[in-house]
C-alpha cells in the first residue's frame, strides 16, 4: 500500500472557494551538463565576518568570506580528487556521512582518475563540474557532470567547512541514494505505444520518469538481458528527487518505488525486452506540445470505455509528475462527484429548483461566490453550469460527515490507495471532515486533494457510467488486478451528469474551450485559491466521444480560460 501524506489547510474563505494553505508542487529539476571547460574562481563579494570571544580565543562570526569560500572549496575538492576521504570528509559538517559517500564514490560507484573544476562563486554556493573514468571488469568509459557545494561556519570555533549533502557528491543523490556500477539491477526496456512505435525520453520529455518506473517494474518481465551500468540506487520510502514539498504534503502508491532507479551511464548495453503501453503516439506529442507551451501546466487523456491512458504531460517534463503523482485541491472540478451524491440522495434535480444565495455559512465560515453573484429562482443545472458554491454549500446540513468520502471511494474509485496503473500514482484523497471543513470539500477544498489523472478519470466514469482504474500497462502483463468501485451510479444519475456537463459544456462556464466539440461532449471548470499565490489553480475536465480529459495550470486563474483550451486541444487532437 502506498505511503500517505497529508497537506495541511489553513481556515479562511477566498472568493471562489475556501483557501488552502498549498498543494503539492513539484520542484526544480537537477541538470546534469557533461564537459569541462575550466571556469574562473570569483574573489569579489562576500559579506565580512566578524568575531566573538570563547574563554580568551576569538571565534569568527558571520557568513564565511569570499577568502574562505574559495579556499573551504579548493581544499575539499582537492583532497576529493586526490582520494583522500578522510581529509575531505574532515572538511565538512558531517563527517561520519561525507566519509561513507566518498568512500562507496570509489568503491561502489568505481570512479577514478577524477578531476574537480570550481566554477563562478556566487556568495558562499559554488559550481563545479567533475569528470571521471568508470571502469568495470576491463572496460572504462569516461563521466562528466556538473553540482555544487556551499560553504558554511560552524559555531562552535568559527571554522569553515563545506555542508554535506548526498547532492554535493552528485546532484541526483538524496539522503539514502547510492552511486553504483555493476550489473543492472533491471533490464532495460523497450516501450512502446499502442501502435507499435517506440516511447523514449527523447522524443516524450514528459515519460522520462515513467519509462525508468516501467523498466524497474517490467524490465525481467519484458524479456530483456540487463547490461552494466553507473545508476543511482534509490532508498526506499523517499521523496522524488525534485519534490520540495514536506513529506507531509503528497501521497504516492508505490507500484515501483516512488522514484526509480536511474541509469547515468551505460558501459555494456543490455539487450531490450519489448513492452506494449496505452499511449498513444500522436495524443502524447499533442500533450508534449499544449503543455510546452505553458508554465506549471499537466494534462492526462483516457478512455472511458476502458482506462486506458493514452497521453501525460507536464510543463516541467523532468520534474515531478504532477499528472500522475500530484496533490492538489480540485476545485469546483470537485463538484461533478459532490452533484452524483445530492442527485442520488435527491438533494437536488437538474430542472428542480435549487438556492444559489451570495452567502452561505456552515460551521461558522461563511461561503460565497465568484464575485458575490447568485441565481434567483435558479435550477441546479443553473448552479452547475454557473459553479454556484453556495448551491452546494447550503446542502452540507443534510449530509453525515463521511457522505462525500463513501461517494468519492464507493462510485468514482476514488481515496481507496489502490490503483495500479503501472508506475507510481496517486489515486486522490477525500478525507472524512467535520464543520466548516465538510462543506468545503464539498465545493474541492478542504482536504480533498487530486490530480489531472484523477480528475479525467471523473470525468471518464461519468462518460460510461461506470468506474474504470485508468492504466498504462495491460494488467495481463504481469497478472495485476486493476481496482474496482463497490458500487456503480444509477444509469438516471449518470445520464442527469451527462446533462449537466454538456450544458456547462454549451451554456456555462466550459462554453468557450468546448466550442463546437459536439453533442456528445461535457466538462465542468474549478478554480482552488492557494496561500502564496497571487492566482487560483485552474482546472477543467471534460469528455468529448471515447476520450476523457483533464488538466490543471497552477496559477493559472480560472479554469475555463487556463486549463480549458490545453483540454480543448487534447479532445481534438484525439477526435
């Protein structure tokens, strides 16, 4: 079972919905550059440090020198490339963990003859490049990279030293990773989509971690032959390398570890085993593309008659896979799922009357509309269409604490923790709440917590009327069992969703992105106002014919006018 984590939310009411203190954001990505070309060490800046007294010995104080920067960092690297751990480790604040990295670099990982290059300081962080030869049983091959280190004071004697981190050593270590040479611990894959032609990094910068996830998990399944290989072991339990979020921030099912294995380079190649997903070719170039074309933006596509996956992409394709492992409050997206309950419960009608007030208070908050608006005499297709919160709001008297939890786990598949698609995911979040907190998931805030996957995948259930775990590697692959709902919506429910979404779709906040897309198409807008963000998350879901589609822009405003068009191109596309 996965490892669960939480986010924490912070009670206030924004203009849309009830704001939360964060989602889940992915963080910057480590480049690594291979060459050499020395760089100059800078001497300019530095802050001066001054002193304090310790008995009668003067301590320095304050931030290290530029002097003592640059002289902290030859002397480390020195000793570093000369193979001198003990005199490197001693250079730094952790010198029992600085001793077993660089002594496993050399024994474990097998680099050599390495060369060190500092390059332009900038305060107190210093650049440097390395370049090594890996060699293995008779075979060397040359590695080059670039990190860096940060040279800090200690305390308690004012001496400068370097503080370690698993990332000085080389930038994809974090705590428990390893640099090693040897066999491959897996063999290495060919991916393909669902038409036969090869997936690789290259071509889909956004599957980069998802084929080194299918090649720790199918690797001895595919057939292949493993080669030899400078990787970095993982630990298990961590953090993706790029996360910056708490490790109580982000939720991850750990179909393979949550960050797989990589290959930094390769000595002996293996020979490939073939293995078959769902993506399809062009629909993932089109996700590749929309998404390149906007900051902090990921977008899935499935198929509702099956769940089948047939493209995921990010705006940072080598950062952390929001579209699969994110967490973050759906917003008035949210609303499809809240709609299923009230309609099944017969809390609301699509024709009946229903309020949409300018206020709504539960549990001591007060909720309101965009813009203060309200409906009067409004239908609920009014409110749905419109994204009316307070219509929602106004109905949490009526439900038990654990309503919208049991609908979101028992109808949509959604916070059981136990899809397996084929790599690491997150399968959504829809805690049990009380007060204010209840009403506020009901309009996707509070604690629910989604991602673009789950969010087509909503939208998919509601296109068929029936709950199928979204995957990318056919279960007979390997004998998987794919998660089931308990129990399927009515097909009346259904068919009033459809209704519903199709209006917003022609009438309603959707209009604009769905234009022309069809009678038999839907999607519902959301936006979640996020602490520390001048704009809202936009998202949108939808379904156009056999494709479903979801997306979210982070800081993006409102759905419609961000996420919108970026779905609107992955229906057509797909069309």
């Amino acid at each position: 079972m996965g490892k669960r984590r939480r986010a924490t939310e912070r009670k206030s009411v924004g203009l849309r919905d009830v704001r939360v203190r964060r989602g889940v954001l992915g963080g910057a990505a480590v480049v690594v550059v291979c060459g050499m070309g020395a760089a100059a060490f800078a001497l300019s800046g530095g802050a001066g440090s001054g002193e304090r007294s310790v008995g009668e010995k003067q301590v320095p104080t304050g931030p290290p020198t530029s002097a003592e920067v640059r002289a902290t960092a030859r002397d480390f690297l020195a000793a570093w490339a000369e193979g001198d751990v003990a005199r490197a480790a001693a250079l730094t604040d952790d010198r029992t963990a600085a001793k077993k990295a660089l002594t496993s670099y050399r024994k474990d990982a097998r680099l050599t003859k390495v060369r060190l290059t500092p390059g332009k300081r900038s305060g107190a962080e210093v650049p440097f490049k390395a370049a090594a030869m890996v060699s293995y049983e008779g075979v060397s091959k040359p590695y080059a990279y670039a990190s860096e280190l940060t040279v800090v004071r200690r305390k308690s004697d004012g001496a400068t030293l370097v503080d370690w981190r698993p990332a000085v050593l080389h930038p994809e270590l974090r705590p428990g990773d390893r640099l090693v040479t040897g066999e491959a611990g897996d063999p290495p894959i060919k991916a393909v989509d669902r038409a036969g032609a090869e997936l690789t990094a290259a071509k889909y910068p956004s599957l980069g971690a998802v084929l080194d996830s299918l090649r720790e998990k199918y690797g001895k399944k595919a057939g292949g032959t493993a080669g030899i290989e400078l990787r970095v072991v993982r630990a298990d339990g961590k953090q993706p390398a790029n996360d910056t979020t708490s490790k109580d921030d982000a939720t991850t099912k750990d179909d393979a570890k949550s960050v797989p294995d990589k290959t930094l380079l390769t000595i002996a190649p293996g020979t490939p085993g073939t293995l078959k997903t769902t993506f399809s070719g062009s629909l993932q170039a089109a996700a590749e593309r929309e998404t390149a074309k906007r900051k902090q933006a990921s977008v899935v596509v499935v198929k509702p008659s099956t769940g089948e996956i047939l493209a995921a992409a990010n705006s940072n394709p080598t950062g952390f896979n929001m579209a699969f492992q994110g967490s973050l409050a759906p917003g008035s997206t949210m609303k499809v799922v809240t709609s299923s309950m009230l309609l099944e419960k017969k809390l609301a009608g699509v024709d009946k009357k229903h309020p949409c007030p300018k206020y709504s208070t539960y549990g001591g908050w007060k909720f309101q509309n965009d813009d203060k608006f309200q409906i009067k005499d409004g239908t609920f297709r009014a409110s749905f269409a419109r994204s009316c919160n307070t219509a929602f709001i106004s109905q949490a008297k009526k439900l038990e604490n654990d309503s919208l939890t049991r609908q979101a786990q028992e109808v949509f598949g959604l916070g059981r923790d136990n899809w397996s698609i084929g790599v690491p995911s997150f399968d959504g979040a829809v805690p049990v709440q009380a007060d204010a907190q209840m009403a506020a998931s009901l309009i996707g805030q509070g604690g629910v917590r989604m991602n673009p996957l789950n969010m087509a995948s909503v939208a998919a259930t509601v296109k068929s009327g029936t709950f199928r775990q979204p995957y990318l590697v056919s279960p007979d692959v390997d004998d998987r069992t794919l998660a089931t709902a308990p129990r399927k919506m009515s097909g009346a429910t259904a068919a009033a969703l459809r209704d519903l979404m199709h209006h917003t779709a022609v009438a309603g906040t959707a209009a604009q992105p769905m234009r022309g897309l069809g009678a038999d198409s839907g999607a519902k807008t959301g936006s979640a106002e996020v602490d520390g963000q001048k704009k809202p998350n936009g998202w949108f879901t939808a379904y156009r014919g056999d494709l479903a589609s979801a997306a979210v822009v982070r800081e993006g405003g409102h759905g419609g006018e961000s996420a919108g068009p970026l779905v609107r191109a992955m229906l057509v596309a797909g069309g």
